[in-house]
C-alpha cells in the first residue's frame, strides 16, 4: 500500500493491488537445482525478502470506520499490549543480529525483516490508536547477549505464532468477527508474517551448513534448547494472558480473537492457510516444516 501522502490509500487502488501481488509471488531468476547452503541459496532467500516487500505505510492505512457492536468487540480484545511489546522485542532483536553479518546482501534481508517487524508495531499502535485502545506503557525492550540466540528465538516463535495466526485470521473473517474492510486493511501484516517465516527457514538451512561438520551438532542443541523454551513460554501464556506470558506472542488460542472452534477445525483451517500463504513463492525455497507437521501428527488422533 505504497503511498507519497499522508492521504490514506484505497485499498481498492492498483497501486495497492500491484504491491500485493508483487508481495506474495517471487521466483528466482537463476534457473535449476540450487543447492542448500550455497550461495546461492542464500542469495535466493535473501531476494526473496528483499524484492517483495510491500511498501505500505502505517500512518496512511485506510482504517474503516466501526459499528458499534464491531468496536466493543475489536476494542475489548485483551491482546493489544501483548500484541505491541512482542513487535517492539522482535525488532530489537532481529536488528542486534543483522549487525554482525558480514554479506551485505544478507545483512540487508535481515535488516528489511527487522524493520518490517518495527513496522507491525506501528501499525498494531496506529489500529488501537485510531480505534481508543488505552495500551500500557511500554517496557524497555532488550537484547540478548547471544544476539543469534535471539534471532532464533525470534525466528522460531514467529514460526509457531504465524502458523496459527493464519488459521485464526481466517475464521476471524468468515464469522464476521472483524468487518471484511478491516480484514483486508491488516491483511498486508498477516501475510508478511509468511514470508519472514519463510525467509527464517532457509536462513536456519543454510547457517547449519556453513558450521563444519563437528559444530553441527552444537547448533542443532542450540536449536532444540529454542524449542524447548518456546513450547513453555506458550504454556505458560496459555494459563494466563499476563506476567511472563508478555514476553510471547499472542495466538495461542481462538478465544484471542473471539472466535470459538473445536480444536481439530481450527488445525484444519491452519494447515490450508499455510499452505495457501506459501504457494506463490519459488518452490525451490525450503518451507517451515516443524509446526505442519506436529500437528498433522496431532490431527490423526483427533475426531473430525
């Protein structure tokens, strides 16, 4: 949703519809086999984020006026700080990492994936701003000293919460939940979501390949010890939506967004948006794998 105003843009614009399509279809121009870890995998992954970028600007989106009914329900929601301060961490994080990368044309990627994280919290801020949400005060985001270590944290979480987000988003719009203006006003934020996660995975494919073969395992611990803290911080957000669960992201359950589903309907719906989120960019990029396949596992226990 480009734009050189400070007018908000149609989302009917062709601007607005070129950005788009440029946003979720890219293939590589070098033809063939690309090898995992070489370089150009890497530069292949790292175009890919680059050149579909969206270039909307959050102070210029086209929030839609609410009904009544439509505000209590968007404004009541309890997951606007959450929402904001775990943008507001990804950011920090991303862009601690992007300092010490040596490629420039990597350094670049990871730069753009920090921004546009930087980018969702403004746009998180506007959408409660233009709508009345009184947000907390903000804490002092941090770091880690192991600034890969939470790139990776950043990287993996975002793999588990966009792979819900995708599904909850969906049912959001089919029950009427939000209005359908509103839906396609953040619809741009849902779907770059995709392509970090996207981006991530061939990242974490490529960087375990440029270790020698006796570090390997090292940074496969590493990665385990991510998961391992992830899968409890959602725990522990699934029993309370306050305390240390700020320190997660916000899609644990339908109830986030008022929407009431069986479990196993709402995997069903997850597994197709991912699906549908990813099928426009090159197939020779790898996809996130972890998260579908866990709960395809899990889906073949459940009733229909």
């Amino acid at each position: 949703m480009p734009s050189s105003s400070a007018e908000s843009i149609p989302l009917d614009s062709p601007r607005v519809a070129a950005a788009d399509h440029t946003a979720r279809h890219w293939t590589f121009d070098q033809p063939g086999t690309v090898a995992v870890g070489s370089p150009e995998h890497m530069a292949m992954f790292a175009r890919m984020l680059l050149e579909t970028h969206n270039p909307y600007k959050p102070r210029v989106l086209d929030w839609p006026k609410l009904d009544p009914e439509a505000h209590a329900r968007l404004t009541g929601l309890p997951i606007w700080d959450i929402a904001v301060q775990t943008e507001g961490r990804a950011s920090l994080r991303v862009l601690d990492y992007a300092r010490t990368i040596e490629d420039p044309l990597l350094r670049e990627a990871v730069v753009m994936d920090g921004n546009e994280e930087a980018r969702h919290k403004k746009v998180l801020s506007n959408l409660v701003e233009a709508y009345g949400v009184v947000l907390e005060p903000e804490p002092e985001y941090t770091g880690f000293r192991d600034v890969e270590w939470g790139w990776m944290r950043t990287g993996y979480s975002e793999c588990i919460d966009s792979f819900f987000a995708f599904g909850l988003f969906e049912a959001a719009r089919r029950s009427g939940f939000f209005p359908p203006d509103l839906v396609d006003t953040f619809e741009p934020v849902i779907q770059e979501e995709g392509r970090h996660i996207l981006f991530f995975a061939n990242w974490i494919a490529w960087r375990r390949r440029q270790e020698p073969w006796w570090r390997r395992p090292w940074f496969r611990l590493k990665t385990m010890a991510i998961w391992v803290v992830l899968f409890w911080d959602r725990l522990v957000l699934a029993r309370s939506m306050g305390g240390s669960a700020k320190d997660t992201n916000f899609t644990a359950s339908s109830d986030s967004i008022g929407v009431t589903m069986s479990a196993a309907a709402l995997f069903d719906i997850c597994l197709v948006e991912n699906d549908r989120r990813m099928a426009g960019y090159d197939p020779r990029l790898l996809r996130p794998t972890t998260v579908p396949r866990m709960i395809r596992f899990v889906r073949r226990f459940m009733k229909a």
